[in-house]
C-alpha cells in the first residue's frame, strides 16, 4: 500500500470519527435530558476520567524500575577540578537537575536545540535548527495555559486579581469590541501550523497516526469554537455560562435555557480533550517530570548508582577469593593483596 493510500484511508477514518462526534452534540443539544448530561454530568464524568487516568500513569511511571544511570549528557561531565563540565546540559547535583528541568518545561530547550539534516549540492550534509517548530511549540503550549488560566473567571465569584491583570496585558492591544486576545490568534495560528507540518512534510506524514492527529484537531475545534462565541453572533447567555459554571464548581450542577448550541458543542469537546488526556500523548506534561533521562543528575564519576529493584545473590568477593587460592597464587607467584 503506497503512502498516499495509507493517508487517503487514515483521513477517510478521521472524517467518520468527526461526524459521530458532531452527530451525538447535535442529538445532545435538541434533547433536554441529553442538553442536562451534556451540560451537568458529563463535565464530572470528564474530570473524573482525567483524575484517575493521570494518578494510574504517573503511579504506573514511578513504580517502573530504573536499572541503569542513563540522563542525557550533552556536555562535559563533571571529573577533575580542572576540567570545565557543563552545568545545564550534563548537571552533576540535584540545583543543576532542577534548573535544566526548568528551562525544559518552561522554554522547551531540547526543542530549541534540536537540529535538522539536509543534503545539498556537493552532495553535502548540513546541520540546521528548526526555529519555526520551536516557536510555534512554544506559542501553543505558553497560549494554551493562558486561556486556561483566563476561563477561571467562569468559576469564581470575585474574579481573582491575578486573572484580570491577565486579560488585561492579553488583550492590551484592543482592536475591536470585544477586546481581541493575542493568544487566541497565537493559539490558532500555531495549531494550524503543526497540523499542517505534519500533512505537508512527507516523512512526518508517513510516521504520523490518528494519535498525532486527533489531540491537534480537538484543540483547535475548542479554540475555533471559543472564538466563534466571542467574535461572531453566536454568543451565548454569559449570565448563563457564569450560573452552570458556579454550579459544576460548587457541586450544584444546574442547565440554564438559551445559553446557546456553540457552548455545548465547546463544551463537549472540551470534555472529550479532559477524558482523552491520560491516554494520549498529551501525557508529557507529566511524563517529563518522571522521566530518569531528565531527573538525574549525571554523577555517574562521583556516586555509584544501584539499582534498588536487584535480586539479591550470593556474590564472592576477590577476598575471598584470594583466601581460598592463597598458597597455590603464592606459588606461582602472583600478587597478593594481603600476605
């Protein structure tokens, strides 16, 4: 089967997928009993799965053995005091191992460094740094935690200050009424982005699945949807959308009429992304933290590593060994440690 086929066919599905999704919103939506699952008990259901399924991985990761001292070395390691080591990239001490974890989550820094093959004319082999997917990595992850951190206001009474302040410098260019968010646009623009680097690049399609795919579509249907609620004519009863909020988060759950079918169909899928979580790829926002490539630090010269989960056995020291062939080494001559 040709690379083609295999996309036509993959594509095929994600359409099928798409359309069951949209068709149970839609039976949700015109349903009063269903517009209350939707609305009240499928937002638990969804918190509910993600709680589990993120304690059940991170549990499952830290029970894991780690039998060899394998963190990432990208630098000189740590030996004689005249020997200049590498902090960040090889860290010999748990501030080092924290600080290189820091700028991992906080800066993608593996993302900046990672470097690109090409052959040229010559025929040569050039080294080159993927800024661009870098960037929009960057620009996802930093807008996503944004507009998560902006939609506690649905959810508190007051507004915290710190959200406000957030919205504030979000929106501080202030084009339009609403005020237009600059990580909405970011957020968008850098799904778009990754979605299509993995539909335009021929090896990236070739290697990619429906996992690589689905977590990037859900995404930005939620951020299409969430825009379309803010800027367009669809929104929804606010006052609404604050009471079921106030409801599901005081356990008080409660479905105003007319809040709108926009915020039902964000709501759902919202809901699919939280159930959807601990079994995807999206699990390494945790992972990295469990991860011994990263939190070890590289002292392999200083401190000897052990493997806890070893099966206990009889071992017989040079010693020992030694006491046993005393006289027949002395006769021959060899060494010994002690006469």
């Amino acid at each position: 089967m040709s690379a083609s086929t295999s996309w036509l066919g993959s594509a095929r599905n994600k359409i099928i997928l798409a359309v069951c999704i949209i068709a149970i919103i839609l039976l949700g939506i015109f349903t009063p009993l269903l517009r209350f699952f939707f609305g009240a008990i499928l937002p638990y259901i969804a918190i509910f799965t993600f709680v589990i399924g993120v304690v059940y991985r991170i549990v499952l990761w830290a029970k894991s053995p780690v039998p060899f001292h394998i963190p990432t070395s990208c630098g000189q390691q740590k030996s004689l005091p005249w020997i200049s080591s590498s902090y960040l990239d090889n860290p010999h001490n748990t501030l080092g191992v924290v600080c290189r974890m820091a700028l991992e989550v906080l800066c993608f820094r593996s993302l900046f460094k990672n470097t690109s093959t090409k052959l040229i004319e010559g025929p040569r082999i050039v080294y080159c740094t993927n800024i661009l997917l870098w960037l929009a990595g960057l620009a996802f992850h930093w807008c996503f935690l944004i507009i998560v951190i902006r939609h506690i206001r649905f959810f508190t009474d007051p507004i915290p200050s710190f959200v406000l302040l957030l919205e504030y410098l979000d929106g501080f260019l202030q084009i339009g009424v609403p005020a237009l968010y600059i990580s909405n646009i970011l957020l968008i623009g850098a799904l778009i982005f990754l979605f299509m680097r993995r539909v335009i690049h021929p090896k990236l399609r070739y290697i990619s699945l429906l996992a690589d795919y689905f977590p990037l579509l859900l995404i930005l249907l939620i951020a299409l949807t969430g825009v379309l609620m803010r800027y367009t004519v669809l929104k929804p009863d606010i006052v609404g959308v604050k009471e079921l909020s106030m409801g599901l988060a005081t356990f008080h759950p409660s479905v105003p009429a007319g809040i709108g079918y926009v915020f039902y169909i964000h709501l759902f899928l919202v809901c699919v992304l939280i159930s959807y979580f601990p079994f995807s790829k999206l699990m390494h926002m945790a992972g990295v933290f469990l991860s011994p490539t990263r939190n070890q630090p590289n002292n392999s010269r200083m401190v000897r590593h052990v493997n806890p989960w070893n099966y206990p056995v009889k071992v017989h020291t040079y010693e020992e060994w030694e006491d046993d062939f005393r006289d027949k080494m002395k006769a021959a001559g060899y060494p010994l440690e002690k006469e």
